[in-house]
C-alpha cells in the first residue's frame, strides 16, 4: 500500500478525468490519499469527494492565501467540518510569505487559530510553510501538545530539528525529485523512519520527468522512488513505512 498524504483530487482540474485519474492511483499501488480543504467551498468539496470514494480521508481548513477570508462565519464552516469523524486533519493552514497573498498579520492569526482547534480536537494540524521557517516554528511552539505534519517539506536538514522535537511528520512531495535540491533531499535522508511521509500535492508540484504537467497521486511513486534513493532502502518497505506512519498521524485503519 501507498498512502499520498496530500492531494487535491476535488479540484475543477480534475473533473474531465477524477474516476480514471483514482483508478491509475488505485493501479499504481496508491489505496490511500489525505485529501485537504483550502477553504470553505473546497473543504465541502473533500468531504463530499471523500464520502463516495473508498480509501479517501478529508481535512478542513483555511489556507494561508485566504486568510483574508478568515471570517467568523469562514470559522465556524471550518470548526463544523473539522469536528465530524470522518475529518481526519485540520488544515490545509500555515505561513506563505513568499506570494503573500494575505497579510502577514492576518496569516499569523488564522495559523494560530488553526492549531488552537487542532489541539482542542486532538486531531493533527497540515502545515504550509514557505519562507516563513521561523514564524512557523515560533507559532507551533506556542500552542504546546498540537501535533501534525510538515507538508510538502521543501527546507534542508538544519531546519528539521525544530519541528521534529515538537514531534511533527515531515511529508515530502515531487520538489525532492528536482535537479540540484541536495538540501531537501538530505532533509528527507536525515528524517526518522518513523517521521517520514510521502505527498503529490496534487495538482501540482508533479516530480522530475513529469514536471510542468498536471501531477496526480499515481506519480508520488516518483516520489518514493527518489526517497529510496537518497536513503538507500527499498521500495516496498518504504511505501509500507510511510502508510504505516499516516496511518497513526491520521488515526487510519491499520494498512
């Protein structure tokens, strides 16, 4: 079994082709997929998505884009999502001071509303963080006993202590597969084994060979693939490590 811990199969993009692009996952090994919200309306749309779909796990949340829009009636749509039994995460939430589409301040206080709620629900919090490192790790440090992963882990290795000691995963996407990343893939050689997670991001971020094309959650094999690479392993052991460890972030069924 592989689990791809972060794909945005409800995306518009995906509408031509979903139950052919979940068969080629299916086929090519991958029977679980997190599937994460962004906002309200795409939050819906994964629990919707999820219900009918076999192996799909749904999460709410507000993206760091659309903090903006973090709203009381934004909030309660989220809370409401989050506090059903088939929500598995909060999130997708976080830091993007890279685009900075929202304010940095109205980013901050929507991330610390997100990990109060995870904590209150015990449930684990999907973070984004892109050039914001340090904001990130001081807003987690100040919600003690929240727990979660570092989605789409694109830092180095001396980033990674932070995170790890507040005992956080560290998932992985196609960014790990590009030429001339030998920071983010001695992040994903210095990992533990049983932080290690694997994602597409999916649609995006597809991995080297396929890259610039729409990414779906067949390809994290790709991913995988490189991570067995850079830490000499194999493949079929990692793919059950890495289910074995979504599986206990997520509080899945066994694999």
């Amino acid at each position: 079994m592989i689990t791809d811990t972060h794909a945005h199969v409800f995306w518009k993009t995906f509408d031509d082709d979903r139950e052919a692009m979940l068969a080629r996952a299916r086929s090519a090994g991958v029977e679980r997929m997190i599937v994460p919200g962004t906002e309200v309306d795409t939050s819906r749309a994964a629990f919707e998505l999820c219900a009918r779909e076999p192996g799909l796990f749904p999460s709410a949340g507000l993206h760091p884009h659309d903090a903006s829009s973090s709203d009381s009636a934004a909030r309660t749509a989220i809370a409401e999502l989050s506090r059903r039994d088939d929500a598995v995460a909060v999130g997708e939430t976080g830091l993007d001071f890279f685009k900075e589409y929202s304010p940095r301040a109205a980013q901050l206080e929507n991330f610390r509303w997100h990990l109060e709620l995870a904590r209150a629900l015990d449930k684990p919090v999907i973070v984004h963080c892109r050039d914001a490192h340090e904001e990130t790790l001081a807003a987690l440090r100040g919600v003690p006993g929240v727990r979660g992963v570092m989605h789409c882990y694109t830092m180095g290795a001396e980033e990674l202590p932070g995170y790890l000691d507040l005992g956080f995963y560290i998932s992985f996407s196609g960014v790990v597969t590009y030429p001339k990343n030998e920071r983010n893939q001695a992040a994903a050689r210095a990992v533990p084994i049983e932080r290690l997670l694997v994602e597409t991001d999916a649609p995006y971020l597809a991995p080297q060979g396929r890259r610039g094309a729409r990414n779906e959650p067949a390809f994290v094999r790709g991913v995988l693939d490189e991570l067995v690479r850079v830490r000499g392993t194999t493949f079929d052991a990692l793919a059950r490590r890495t289910s074995e460890n979504a599986a206990e972030l997520f509080r899945l069924p066994a694999p």
